[in-house]
C-alpha cells in the first residue's frame, strides 16, 4: 500500500505573477483555497499519511502555510533544494526520505482522482518500475504521447512536435506517478556524481535539470525496465498560466472537476465504431480505408465537455480471420484519435473483441476462433469499462447503427440511438426496436445533452393522468416524432414505477404485394384493432409475438419479438395509423395523441428516410407526393380523434 507522496512545489509561477499576489505558486486560490491545500486533501482522503514536499521559491511562506494547517495531521517533511533541479533531480535529492513505493505530484496541477484505486493498480503489478497516469486530450498534436503496448506497458514516448504523417496514440503523460524508489537507485547514484562533476567543471550555480518524462522514464525504458501506463478519464490539469488557472476554477465551480473522480458514478455514451464514427467499410483492416463520416468531431467535442465518457465498443473480427494483426489494428486506431485530435475531440476508451465463433477462414488464428462473452450482443466489454470506470449503466447510452448493436443496449440496460449512418438498422439481424432512432452522430449528442432531459421532463408531466393497465394510442404522419415521443413516454412511466411497452404499428404493415391503395390499405387493418381490443380488454396477463419492419425488405421481419404483457403495464402504441383505427376502442382508460410537425421538416426526413433505403431523390420525392394524396388526408383526419395534440419538433 502506497503511503507517501512527493509534491513538487518548487516553481516560482513567473507566468501567474499577477494573480499571486506576492504568494509563491503552491499557494495560487482555486475557488478559495489554495491548490496545495487541495492536493493534501486529496492525498489524505487516498490513505496517504506522509508527503514529501519539495520547495524552492519563497520556502518560507510554505512553511507557515503548512504550519497553519497543523500540517492537515500528515507527516511533512520539507526538503529546500537551494537551486532548480528539475523534476527528477528534486526528487534524487531527497533520496534518503523516500518510502519503498510513492505518489509524484506536481505542483501546479489540479487534479481530482481515486489515488486509491491508482496505486492498487500500481501494487498489483510489482514488477514496474513506475506506474503513469494517462489520459487523451482534445490537443494532442502539441502533447507529449505515450504508446502502450496490448498488456499495458509503455514501449514508447513520443515528445511533441509530431509528424503530420505519423499517427499516435492519444495518450498524454499527465503528470501523476507512482514510483518504485529501488527502480531508481543505479540513476540516483549517476544523477549525484553528475550533479558533482558538472558544478565543480562549470562553477554553475545550478545544474543541468533532469524531468521524470522526458529524460528518466525513456532512459528507464532503455535499460528494459518496464512502465505502466495507468488509463483514465478523471481530471488533472494544468493550472500555470492566467487562462488554465481560470479555465480549473471555471471547472470546480460547476462540479466537472468534482464529477470526473472514479469515486463517482461515470455516465458513458458507449459508440459502436464502422458505420457510427468513420465510414463503412466491410471488414476494414488497413488505416487507409479509414476516415470520419462528417460533423464526428464537432459532435465527440460536445461529448467531451460534458460530464459523458465517449467509449467505443466494437467487434473487430478481422484479427480472428486474420486480415491484421493486433498492432496493425492499433494503428488504424491511431489514425482514428489522431484524426478526431486534429478537430479538437477524443475518445476516452476503445474497447474491441478479436473474436469470431467461426472457423473455416484462410489465414485465420485458430485461438480466436470461438465463442465469447465479449463479442457483440454480450456485453463482456460494457461490463469491463462498467467495472474500471465505475459506469452507471441506468444513465448511460449505447450508440449504434445495427440491431446487434441495439440488442447489445437492450442486454447492458442501457438506453439505444440508432443511427441511420452506416447500416442504419436494416441489417435485421435481430427483432429489437431502438429506444431512439435518430439521422447521424451529431443529432444524437443533441438529444442525449439537451432534446431528451427538456422532453422527458415535460412527458413526466403528461403521463400524470396515466394509470396502471391503460393503453395510450399515439398517431401522426410518417416521421412526424411518433417514435421518439413513445419512447420517452414510457422512460417516465418506468420512472413512476410503472412497466411499460410499446407496440409500432409498422410492424402490421402488409408485404408490398399485398398492399391496397390509401394509407389503410398498406395495413393490416383488422389485425390492429384485433390487437388495440386485446389490449383494452386484456384481464390476465398475455404474451404477444410482435412483428419488426425491415424497411429495407419492405416486410415484417420473420423472426418477432416476444412480450409479455402484465395486467398493471401500461401499453403504447404507436403508428401513423393510430389515431384512425382508435375509435374502435374509445373508453376510459384509453389516451389517444396525435404528434404534429412543421411539413418542411416532416419533408426533409422522409426523402432522408427513403434515400436511406437506396432511393434517388426523384424516387423519394415522388413517394412523398403519392402519400400527400393517399395518407396524409386520412390520417389528418384522424387528429380530430385524439384528446391531446402535440408539436414536438421531434423524428
């Protein structure tokens, strides 16, 4: 158990002079305490009893500040260097005091982590020199990077300026280790007799500085001695200039600072990768076929600033097939970070699954050949991140654009967006409807930070009139929100406690060959009311085979969808038919609603819709203009049906 920690406190802070106030830099406010305050608390809360201070520039007022404080009931010990040493060479110079195994802070960084959960990591694994904390940023083109190899270890540094050729990991050496003092001992004896030598040749009065990461860790990686790389989101940044320092007190005021600890719950917006982030490409295995679908990086950069962490969850098949190997993979997706680095974005974590159940490919690898639990839709690598990050499944969101990717939300528990980029859901692989269907990546960050709490706050009030065992019918024209309306319904019915289904009436929609003409006639008409009866008149409870429409088949999928259906759940029920076929059911106990949009807005997401299907423009305009004439009267009708009428803006 790692007990004591080194703080490295020595900067003189020139660039923050005048927010100082004649203070000395460990002493700057964040928020109305200072920093170094800030750091001890965090250190004392982690179980660390004994700090090593490292001071230099105005020692003195250090000293009384500590002494003020009554040291916050730790161990103090200070150790004045004198003279500039550098990161390193400070803490050589304090080498008779250092415990077996301690925590390196700098001095100017505000920093809010579970120190706890780091040096367990660090312990466990006591064949490492050092252990260091890192994390992406939204720059790294001008960050220090480091790589890790498949188990963890660093195998390279890369200091900045990069090569605009090269991709890198976006992986940025922080600043926060934890170091095994006897990894250390044959540099400590060469760092004092250089110290020696170079004073007395050069009369210097300070010697040449010497920094953990840009000098000590690579040499160590040369020696073979091994470095881990400690990955997570939590924040720790940079306080030394006027604009970081306001940026950090900005940050601690809204609570970010406070939220980003692993001591707290995570929300994630867990990202499939092909067909959500970059373009498909079937079975993509170099980085050259990689690139970013538009507006990607604006869209993770939203993600970023808010209190989400954007982590993809992908199957990566082509390692058991053999198409690329590990590295290979590793570097398609360093051209990915790279890539969304360069638009100011990043993704937190890139979980993927080398296997594949099935064997018979040229060139395969036999061990990753077989079932596992971490394959899409098992939710091996949710539960992982789940598991380090301490992510609350109940208020995360899986972003997808297949029916494995929805039935993979669906297992996890959490809340599915399906995408109408890549496949768009019409690879039917699996009979589940996702809880929000929405056009790219961009309108899907929209919905999860400010169109889904604004709306589901305002449907916890218009479900109040709702009881157990009541059924709310919901009609409108084709892609007027019904979908997204009827989902966020029964998200604030499950709220009140209440179960909840809901039944799309696209489902009954006829095979294309069988279909009359008017929208009534592309239905199955008597099987809905049959159903809408069912549903009313329902006294025990009963189980339903649902159909799912494949909008690319043009037909109800042949595998359904089991529900059963309790006498106390509430049922929705939602299709551009709704509100016409309601009537036959009207009694207490039944809501019928009808949703509404501006029709250029309704107009743009069906010729969406239809392109979505491989129509040209011509085709999915004259589709349009067809249902102007034999839908839409029909169901406009229908509005007069319904008891409550909404304009959403939603689809």
């Amino acid at each position: 158990m790692v007990k004591q920690a080194v703080i490295l406190a020595g900067g003189k802070g020139t660039r923050l002079a005048a927010r100082l106030n004649g203070l000395p830099k460990p002493l700057i406010d964040i928020a109305g305490k200072a920093l170094l305050e800030r750091q001890i608390e965090l250190l004392k809360y982690a179980g660390i009893d004994e700090v090593v201070l490292l001071i230099n520039h105005q020692a003195e007022a250090i000293y009384k500040f500590c002494e003020t404080h009554q040291n916050w009931g730790l161990k103090i010990t200070f150790i004045n260097d004198g003279v500039p040493l550098g990161t390193t060479g400070a803490t050589f110079a304090a080498w008779d005091y250092l415990a077996d195994d301690f925590l390196v802070v700098y001095g100017d960084t505000m920093l809010e982590a579970d120190l706890a959960r780091m040096t367990k990591f660090h312990a466990s694994h006591p064949e490492v020199a050092a252990t260091l904390f890192l994390h992406p940023n939204d720059h790294p083109h001008d960050s220090d990077l480091v790589e890790l190899n498949s188990t963890g270890q660093v195998i390279a540094f890369h200091p900045y300026p990069h090569s605009p050729e090269v991709f890198l990991p976006n992986l940025v050496n922080a600043g926060l280790y934890v170091v095994r003092k006897n990894a250390l001992a044959s540099w400590q004896t060469t760092w004092r007799t250089k110290l020696k030598t170079t004073l007395q040749l050069t009369s210097q009065t300070s010697p040449q500085l010497m920094d953990f990461g840009r000098d000590l860790f690579p040499a160590l990686l040369t020696e073979s001695k091994e470095l881990l790389g400690y990955i997570s989101p939590e924040y720790i940044k940079d306080c030394g200039t006027p604009a970081r320092l306001d940026k950090v007190t900005k940050d601690f005021i809204s609570g970010r600072i406070t939220a980003f600890s692993l001591k707290e719950p995570q929300r994630a917006v867990f990202l499939d990768r092909d067909g959500v982030l970059i373009h498909e490409v079937h079975h993509l295995h170099q980085p050259e076929q990689l690139s970013l679908l538009p507006q990607v990086g604006a869209a993770l950069k939203r993600l970023n600033e808010s209190l989400y962490r954007a982590i993809v969850i992908t199957n990566q098949p082509v390692i058991a097939r053999g198409d690329c190997t590990v590295n290979e993979l590793q570097g398609i997706h360093n051209k990915l970070e790279t890539l969304l680095g360069r638009e100011g974005a990043y993704l937190d974590r890139i979980l993927y699954c080398p296997h594949h159940p099935d064997a018979g490919f040229a060139g395969e690898v036999a061990a990753l050949k077989i079932p596992c639990q971490c394959r899409k839709p098992a939710i091996g690598m949710i539960e992982e991140a789940q598991r380090d990050w301490n992510i609350d499944l109940e208020h995360s969101w899986f972003i997808g654009d297949t029916t494995v990717d929805m039935q993979t939300a669906h297992n996890a528990g959490v809340r599915s967006i399906l995408l109408e980029t890549g496949y768009g859901g019409l690879d039917a692989r699996y009979p589940i409807v996702a809880d929000y269907t929405l056009p790219n990546l961009a309108m899907a960050v929209e919905f999860i930070l400010k169109t889904h709490p604004e709306l589901l706050k305002q449907c916890k009030e218009w479900v109040l009139p709702v009881m157990p065992g009541e059924v709310i019918v919901i009609g409108g024209l084709s892609r007027s929100g019904k979908s997204i309306f009827a989902s966020a319904l029964k998200e604030a019915l499950m709220e009140r406690g209440i179960t909840t289904h809901t039944l799309a009436l696209d489902g009954w929609l006829r095979p294309e060959d069988e279909r009359e003409y008017g929208v009534l006639g592309r239905y199955d008409v008597q099987a809905i009311t049959n159903l809408l009866k069912a549903c009313v008149n329902r006294h025990e409870p009963m189980t339903l085979a649902v159909p799912i429409y494949d909008k690319k088949a043009r037909a109800a999928q042949a595998i359904k969808q089991s529900l059963t259906i309790g006498v106390q759940d509430v049922i929705i029920i939602e299709g551009v038919v709704g509100a016409a076929l309601a009537p036959a059911v009207q009694c207490p106990g039944v809501h019928t609603w009808f949703v509404e949009i501006d029709e250029l807005v309704r107009k743009e997401r069906v010729l969406r819709e239809y392109a979505l299907r491989a129509k040209t423009l011509e085709e999915a305009v004259s589709i349009y203009e067809k249902r102007l004439l034999d839908e839409n009267p029909v169901v406009l009708e229908s509005r007069k049906n319904a008891q409550r009428v909404l304009d959403l803006g939603l689809g």
